[in-house]
C-alpha cells in the first residue's frame, strides 16, 4: 500500500513538471492580438526599414488624399533642389493665382518676393495651398506643368494606384492616391532627402507677421513622433501620415478618411501604438558584405563572394529573434563571366515556418572568364561534377 502512495506521488509529481513545462512554453511564445479598431476609410502601417505591413484596411483603396497631395510637392521640390535646378535662396514673385489660392495658406502677398526657404516651410508647416503654387510655377512655370513632374515622380516611385492633377490636393475626381502609395512616398521622404526631412517635425512657421503651427497635433503629443502631413477636406475626410522612431525602429502610419481631427489623431496613435508593442526591426544583413562564397568555373578566380546588393531587415514579433532561420539556396553551377550585381541565388527568412524575406544572393564582384588552360582543367573538371 505504500509502495502504490509513493508511485502516485511520483507520478503527481512528474506530471506537475510537465505540466510547468508546457506553462513556460506557452509564455515564451508571443501573442498577437486582433489589430486595433481604426476608424477610418482606409489605413496602413508599416515598418520603415522592411517594408512589412503590420496592419492594413482597404490599404489599395483609391482615396482623395487632400493636403497629403503636398507630401509629393514638397518630394519634387527636394529632387530639384538636389539637382542644382533651384536654390534656397531662389526669390520667387508671387502670381495673382497663388496669391488666390483658397484653402489653408501662408499668406503670401501678389507680386512679393519670397525665397524658395520661406515657400517650402510654407508648404510643409503650414500646408499653404499659396506657398505650394507658388513653388510649382518657379520650378516648372506653371502648377500644370508642375503636377505633369508629380506624375512622374510617384510612377518611379511605384506609386501605381495614384494620379494626379493639382499640386495643392483641392478636390477633384481624377485626384486620387492610396493608403500604400502614401505610405511609399513617405518612405522615400525620409530615404532620399533626409537634410529636408527635419522641417516636418517642425511644430510652428512665422511669416509675414503671422505664426501658425503644424496641424500634426502628434508631435506635441508623443516625442518621438517627426512627422509628416495632415489633411482635411470634406469630400476626403481628415487625414494624416505620421512615423514615430524610437529604439532604432521607425514606423509609418496612413489614416485616410478619419470623422474628425481628434479621430485622425488619436486612431494614428493606437497605430502607432499596436506597433511597437507588439513588433520589433532587426538589421540582419548588410548590402555588399560576403555572406558566402561560390565556386565558379572557367574564370580568373575559383571564388565568387556572394551577398544582397541592399541591407536586410525583418519586422517579426516581440521576443521571436532566436527562432529567425535563414537559408541559402545557391545556383548548382556557376560559369564565368560573372558581374557584379547578378544573382546566383537567394537567402529565405522564416519564422515558425512562415517567410519574411526572400533576397537575391548576388556577385560582389566582376569575375572575368579566365585563361586557355585553366578553361580546359575546368571543363574536365565539370565532366565528373
């Protein structure tokens, strides 16, 4: 009888054990709740760095973006002044249609001169229809020819779902962008021009006499977030694309035909919020260094160092970084000539067998083919392979 109490207090003890055991691994791994309830026609949230998209509504949804539409201004003006076509310093006379302008505006006087500066702060502080209009024809001779450039840019851009046809974002029915377009183009604010970029975490703009401030009510509200445009109008709704960095990790957040002001603001920061909670950005690999090497045949070197030709990273949930597997699938056989930049395979990144990234593997370096001789060493060495 006593032999039978030990035995189940064994067993009772072993099955507690197991049953710790199964406690700990359900701890350990990381629950993802239901994205928050956003209100709003449409939304998107993404990780800058990897792209993913952590939360989406009718993210394609063609959609009036209002003064959203100046973020594109405002990108067309950078690559001008990056080229050299425009300067700073630019005096700009003011025509009697910008000077016109309805809507939001920096107060800008017909026929004054203002600098280019004082115009671009205008745009991206104030959201000045004036101070836009007033950018468009100084850089292309009309808001016409202007919007004509603002085409081309988001076409580059891979802005596939938008068109369009004012620079300012005043209503029109072939006006229209969508919440990844949007979420594209601040990627590419903040990517290419980023001197210019600091002007949107900018809270106020005196001009004339006349101090207004950001409408983003974010930056006032949360530190980390700089940037970057609101909108508003009534066939559009309230708008706004904000990005937050904080640890490293930046996130960009679209909010397309919100009820109010406070509801743009506030459903951005549950966004945001849900985000960097729940997720977190990891630089795996960087562009142009060797992850491996291949053997090549029938060139001036046996090895062909292979990598990504831009950096990696991967958004994965909370506390999941130890369970990231990569693998390399190389071509079986690799022939000279190699140049630089062409792929010879590719990298997959999964979790819990589910991909997060697939890249190509690709040259780092030119490999001419090689010598008489040591072609025909390799072509009987390829009979045996």
């Amino acid at each position: 009888m006593k032999n039978i109490t030990a035995m189940h207090r064994l067993i009772s003890i072993f099955l507690c054990l197991y049953l710790i055991s199964l406690t700990g691994a359900a701890s350990s791994a990381t629950l993802i709740p239901a994205v928050p309830k956003i209100k709003a026609e449409g939304y998107l949230l993404i990780d800058y760095d990897s792209g993913q998209v952590l939360a989406e509504k009718n993210a394609d949804k063609r959609l009036e973006p209002a003064s959203l539409t100046k973020m594109l201004s405002a990108y067309v003006v950078d690559y001008e002044l990056a080229q050299g076509n425009i300067h700073l310093d630019d005096e700009v006379v003011i025509s009697k249609k910008a000077w016109k302008m309805p809507g939001s505006r920096m107060f800008v006087e017909v026929g004054k001169k203002v600098s280019v500066e004082d115009l671009f702060k205008g745009v991206i502080i104030q959201s000045g229809n004036d101070a836009t209009v007033a950018l468009a024809e100084h850089v292309a001779g009309s808001e016409e020819a202007f919007t004509s450039l603002m085409n081309q840019h988001a076409a580059k851009l891979g802005m596939e779902n938008s068109h369009f046809v004012n620079a300012t974002g005043l209503p029109h029915k072939e006006h229209y962008t969508t919440a990844r377009d949007l979420a594209r183009l601040a990627q590419a604010l903040i990517r290419d021009y980023p001197e210019n970029y600091a002007l949107y975490a900018q809270k106020e703009f005196t001009f004339n006499g006349i101090k207004q401030y950001n409408r983003n009510k974010l930056l006032w509200r949360n530190k980390y977030v700089d940037g970057i445009k609101t909108g508003h109008t009534e066939a559009a709704g309230y708008c706004l694309v904000a990005t937050m960095k904080r640890d490293g990790m930046r996130l960009i957040s679209v909010i397309l035909g919100a009820r109010s002001e406070e509801t743009r603001t506030a459903e951005t920061q549950k966004l945001l919020t849900y985000g960097f909670r729940f997720f977190e950005t990891h630089k795996l690999y960087a562009a142009d260094e060797p992850l491996t090497t291949a053997r090549i045949w029938k060139g001036e070197t046996d090895e062909l160092p292979l990598g990504l030709a831009e950096d990696l990273y991967v958004t994965i949930p909370r506390g999941q970084y130890k369970k990231l597997k990569a693998n390399m699938h190389i071509d079986s056989r690799i022939v000279a000539p190699a140049r630089k930049g062409q792929a010879f395979g590719i990298v997959d990144v999964s979790l819990d067998g589910t991909q997060y990234a697939q890249r190509d593997l690709v040259s780092l370096s030119d490999v001419a083919e090689g010598g008489l001789f040591g072609n025909l060493v390799d072509e009987v060495r390829l009979l045996f392979e």
